[in-house]
C-alpha cells in the first residue's frame, strides 16, 4: 500500500470439526506508512460450536514488500508480522489436544480439521500448538510469494506461529484472486 492508502479488507471461515460447525469473520484496516510498507489492524469474531458470536481478538501487523514495485519479474514477494492478542489474555497453548493439520492443498491457518481440539472450562476448544490458533497470545509470520497473471494473481505464504511459551507452529497456505473492478476482488485460499 502506498504512503496514504487504506485498505478495507475482511475474511469469512468456516470449519466443520467432530464438536459440529464454527465460523469466523475477521474485518482488517491496512494503511500505507512508507514506500512498500504498511500497518494493519485486524480483529476477529468466532462463533464456535453451540455458542453465540464473540469478540476474539485484535493483530497488529506490519507488512513489507520485498520486490520492488517497479519490477517487471512476474514474482513479487513479501513479509508481515504481527502480534495477536486475545481477549482475556488468551489460553493455555501447553493443553493436550488433538490435531488434524492436513487437507488437500492446504496446511495451515485456515480451513477443515476433523479433530479440531479439546474444550476448555469455558465452553471453547482450543488450538494451541497449531497454526490454526485463535485461542493464544502469539506472534504471527508470513513470507509472502505471488505470481501475477493479469487480472488474477496466485498468492502462497509461509505461516509461522509462536504462541506465549510454546514452540513454533509452521504451514502454508494457496490461493488465488481475481480482480473484478479496480475497487473489488475475490479470492479463495
């Protein structure tokens, strides 16, 4: 984003686990600061299974583009990293909990678990030791690549995740995304 801009950005998901639906929705402000660098501010609502709509969390970030922006190379890379801090102080990321990481084409922060974790005294299941964790405090990363083909752009990160105590989580995740108007694209990860 250049010096100036701000970007209205928003992300909807749907997990279907063994404990039954949850989803999240997550609106992002993006403001250019500098010459190939810019601030976010993400927040995030979940309504997991058998529970109502909440307020979950709020990820600050800075983003830097790596390539130039006057490159004619058809790879553009990037990285961002941010700080999440969940409501409450976040949970416990050392509990034992059952994980399915893996889906087709897909490895990471979003998408379909089988065996989505353990509920908590509260009602809520957690995540920790995962890319997939909404539920801690944590630093988040991402090395960004993206191939552009025109109007569509084809975009893979690297994910890192480092709840408060625990190790590193890694994964990944594809996409594309198609611009419609200069104002309004879609993607699907």
């Amino acid at each position: 984003a250049a010096p100036g801009k701000f970007f209205f950005i928003s992300n909807f998901e749907w997990e279907k686990s063994s404990d039954g639906n949850e989803f999240g929705f997550s609106p992002s402000l993006m403001a250019g600061i500098l010459p190939m660098t810019a601030l976010s501010i993400d927040t995030d609502f979940r309504n997991e299974p058998d529970g109502d709509w909440r307020y979950n969390s709020v990820t600050p970030a800075l983003h830097v583009q790596l390539t130039p922006t006057d490159s004619t190379f058809p790879v553009k890379f990037a990285i961002s990293g941010g700080y999440q801090f969940v409501d409450g102080g976040g949970s416990s990321s050392t509990e034992e909990v059952d994980h399915h990481e893996e889906e087709a084409g897909h490895n990471g922060e979003e998408g379909h678990h089988e065996e989505e974790g353990a509920a908590s005294e509260e009602g809520h299941h957690h995540h920790g030791g995962s890319i997939h964790n909404h539920d801690s405090n944590a630093f988040v990363g991402r090395l960004i690549a993206e191939v552009d083909l025109g109007k569509t752009k084809i975009v893979a990160n690297l994910l890192s995740l480092v709840a408060d105590g625990d190790d590193a989580a890694w994964g990944y995740a594809v996409g594309a995304r198609h611009k419609f108007t200069k104002e309004v694209a879609r993607g699907r990860e």
